[in-house]
C-alpha cells in the first residue's frame, strides 16, 4: 500500500549536507543552498528550494550572502563564488554561458544557442535556462525572446523585470 505520508517526510526532509541560509534582498527573501563548501543554489519565495539544514556559519553561504548584498548595492556586477549546481551536461553547458554574458548586457535564446555551438536548439536552451539553480550568480535573468521581449523567469517576470533594470542603472562604485 502507498504511504503518502511516509512519502511526503521522505520528499521534505533536509538533504543531508546541504545547508540554508535565508537573506533579505530588494525581490524579497533569497533562500541560499551549499554543498561540500560550494554555492549550489540561491531560490527566490516564488520557486520551491530542496529541504536543507540551517548553516548560516559554512563560509561559501556567508561570502555569498556578501556579495549579493554588494549586487544590490550596486557596487558588485560578477561574482566570486565557487559554484556547484547540479544538472545535465547540457544544461551545464548553457549555465557556464549565461555567466559570459556581461552585467547589463542582454541575449536572446537564438544567441545563447548559438554561442554553445548550437544554433537549432533554441528550446532546449531555454529549458536548461528556466532550471538554473544560482538565480542571480548565474544571470539566467539577462535571456530574454528574439524580438526583446520578457520571456518566463523561475523567478517571476516581476523580479526579471526588476533584475534587468537594477543592471542598466546601477552606477558601479569603485572600491
């Protein structure tokens, strides 16, 4: 017989090794993810993070929590992070291109295929983009349609809005 509670703890259980900390940002709380001393996911309140324990002390989530606070204030445009996210080859592939693409700087799903070399699989970029797990790091925001138009954001259009018009107008303050 189907235990659907016994199903439901095993699915919401923390994940052994992963470690949370919550942060305020200007989109609302950013839940950030490590593993094994890397960064391996930053979720905003609208997307569903996997269970993990509180460890507001593992240095990779502190540093991160830094250098997000520097994006917001506009004195951080690239990140300095070791990174762990888990996907497929493929979609390992597109999450390296999203980060050459430059703060402020835009790409269409068209461009981003064709800078991994493959210019017909344009859809499947954007699968790979729409579960990027480094929201932010991974600037999966700076994608938008063919023609400049907001395309679907895990994070919500709002907040992809918000993203691509901080990047515009934010004055980088040199340190």
């Amino acid at each position: 017989m189907f235990d659907l509670d016994a199903c439901h703890a095993a699915l919401t259980a923390p994940r052994p090794g992963l470690l949370t900390l919550e942060i305020p940002s200007p989109l609302g709380p950013l839940r950030l993810l490590a593993c094994d001393g890397a960064l391996c996911g930053i979720y905003m309140n609208l997307q569903n993070a996997p269970p993990a324990s509180p460890g507001p002390t593992e240095p990779v989530l502190l540093r991160a929590a830094q250098q997000l606070h520097e994006y917001f204030a506009g004195t951080r445009r690239d990140f300095d992070l070791p990174l762990r996210p888990r996907g497929t080859n493929f979609q390992q592939t597109v999450w390296r291109a999203l980060t050459e693409i430059p703060h402020g700087v835009t790409r269409s799903y068209v461009q981003l295929a064709t800078a991994i070399g493959r210019p017909g699989a344009c859809r499947a970029v954007g699968g790979a983009n729409s579960k990027n797990p480094l929201a932010i790091v991974v600037p999966c925001h700076r994608v938008i349609g063919h023609h400049g138009a907001l395309t679907g954001y895990a994070g919500g259009h709002d907040n992809k809005r918000w993203l691509l018009a901080h990047e515009a107008t934010a004055p980088l303050v040199l340190r």
